[in-house]
C-alpha cells in the first residue's frame, strides 16, 4: 500500500510503498477513502510523546470501507462504511463494560500507538467495539472528521456539559474544534459567542452559527473576559477551552455566570495549570474534563446531524492527494490553514 510515514520526529515525511497491515482477529482492515489533518498529528510529528515508536504513519480521523473482516468480529464484513473514534477501547475492561470506551484502561490510537489512516489501509482491533457505521448519505470526507473534533464537541458539550437550548457558550479558540463547538452549540439551540485572536476564525465562526464574537487580547486577559461578560449578560452558562493554553483556560472559567460549566477540551501542557479556585469555589463552579466519544454513542450525533441539517461542509477547507501530506503538515505547523484539510485520494 501507499503511506506517508516519517522515520524519526520532526524528519521528512515521505510518501511511498508500504506493507498491507494483517487483519487482526478480532477487528478489521479499513480500505481509507479519506482522512482528516489534526493539529494532534502535528505535536505527534514533533514528538511531544516520546514513547510512540518509529517509524511512523500519522493519521486518526478516518472513514472508509472495511476491506477484510477477521474470524472473531461479528458484526462487520467486507464492504460496510465504517469511521471510528480516535480513541478505541478493548471491549473487555471496567470502563468498557461501563460504555466508557473512550477511558479505557487499555485504550489504543491509530495515528499514535499504532500506525495511523494517513495510507490505503488501516487496522482496527476490537472491531464490534470500535468501529461506527457511516451512513449512506454523508461522504467520507465528513464522516472522517467526525473521529476526533466533532465527536469530541458533542460529547463535551452535550454529555458532560449538559448544555441547554438558550443557555449561552463561550468558545474559547475557534480553531478545527472549536468551530466544531459553535456548529454543535447552534444546532442544539444554544447562544454561542466564538472567541479568538484571528478575524477570519471568528468569521468561520459566525458563518457557521455564533451569535457574537469576541477578538480577543492576548496581552490583556481582564478585558477578553470582560467583553465576554458583557456578550452573554453576566456570563456564560458553558465556557470551553477548545485551545489548550494555561491564560485561556483560565479566562473560561473567569468568563462563566455562577453555577456555570468550564469544559477543558484543548489539551494542556504536563505542568500544573493555575485555575482561579476560588472563583470556582465562590461561583459554584464546574469544572469538566472530556476526552473523545465512543463509538457506540455514534448514532445519537448522527440523528442530530440528519435532524438539524448540521452542515459539515463549512469545516472542510480543502482536500488534497497523500502527495500533499508533507506539505500540510509544513502549512498547519506555521498556523497558515483554517478549517480542516482532508486526504480523500491515495
């Protein structure tokens, strides 16, 4: 098969003739037939995970048909469409019986831990557990930006945050993420103001349903939080760090009316992150961690974006060949990219 792979951190991409990957017994190969660019498979590149072996094929938001079944799957075969979360579970441990497969004890990455969907073909373990049925009607190219962004929008905003029609959401940061925030937010019925340092992210923002937006000044925290304050009439109900910055987790958490939710959807650095507690404390606080979807809560994100004719279109800013790949990841690392880049041609 073809793939791009790099052989050591920050080296060349190249892309070239690859092995088939063996079917695993219990999961599937997947025939790619398109794959999304994440900034995660930027840091990955640079090797902010020292421990993920080389060489590498980067790669986790992906959809396509299922090319070969293993013995022990049973509820896949050959020609199905297929995506699945960026995070997959075992199907045997306490969190997965629990339907917590995005937390599980023995969680696996394809992109990460493993060789990822940035080639033809990709393995998948654990196949009845992992994998989720893409519908007729959406193409690969949106189903393969459901895996990680989307999917983590949704459940943050709607399992752990709870957020209501009406109520207001901050979205701190309206990269690919948090542009998948505004979409979920304003197809709930939630009033969405969209913050961040580029005009033309707060544009996307607002062509893809914010009420307000706020330019924020990275030099001057107080006054970003103000203008929040003031968009939402006192507050948001649910504020989102979609980012993953120390001063912008902390202004979500400044920028929430009492009793209100902070979700902590951008990943941060291993150091300790200075929340202002006693804003927490004195506001009746909640404070929100959230990591991906299983698949097995799929369904529920695909009736809502049958429901509410969730345009998905508006996060695709192009699509490129494998070829491109080496020069995507050269464009995503100097921040000169919008919206999200998919590979639909290998």
């Amino acid at each position: 098969m073809r793939g791009a792979i790099y052989e050591e951190f920050n080296g060349p991409i190249t892309v070239k003739d690859l092995p088939d990957p063996a079917v695993p017994s219990d999961g599937v190969v997947i025939e790619i037939r398109a794959s999304g660019l994440c900034r995660s498979d930027l840091f990955a590149w640079h090797g902010h995970d020292p421990t993920m072996a080389l060489p590498h094929v980067p790669g986790h938001e992906l959809a396509g048909v299922v090319a070969e079944a293993g013995p022990d799957t049973s509820r896949w075969s050959a020609g199905d469409r297929v995506t699945v979360p960026f995070c997959c579970g075992c199907g045997a441990c306490e969190q997965c019986h629990a339907g917590n497969e995005q937390i599980c004890d023995n969680y696996f990455q394809p992109g990460f831990t493993h060789w990822g969907s940035f080639a033809r073909y990709c393995a998948i373990a654990h196949a009845d557990t992992n994998l989720a049925e893409l519908p007729g009607d959406l193409s690969f190219e949106h189903g393969s930006i459901l895996g990680c962004r989307m999917i983590t929008a949704y459940r943050a905003l709607i399992e752990r945050a709870r957020l209501d029609a009406g109520e207001w959401l901050a979205v701190h940061g309206c990269g690919g993420l948090g542009l998948c925030m505004v979409l979920v937010g304003a197809a709930v019925g939630a009033r969405v103001v969209a913050i961040d340092i580029e005009d033309r992210a707060l544009a996307l923002a607002s062509a893809m349903g914010a009420t307000a937006t706020v330019s924020a000044d990275p030099d001057n925290g107080r006054a970003t939080v103000g203008a929040v304050r003031d968009a939402t009439g006192g507050g948001a109900h649910v504020s989102v760090d979609a980012l993953g910055n120390d001063e912008v987790a902390a202004n979500s958490v400044r920028g929430l009316r009492k009793q209100g939710r902070h979700v902590q959807a951008g990943l941060l650095s291993a150091r300790a992150t200075a929340l202002p507690m006693a804003t927490v404390i004195m506001k009746e606080l909640e404070v929100l961690g959230t990591k991906g979807m299983s698949a097995r809560q799929y369904p529920a994100l695909m009736d809502l974006i049958a429901e509410t004719g969730l345009d998905l279109s508006l996060l695709v800013s192009r699509t490129m060949a494998l070829d491109d790949l080496p020069a995507a990841f050269e464009t995503m690392a100097g921040f000169g990219a919008s919206g999200v880049a998919v590979v639909n041609e290998f």
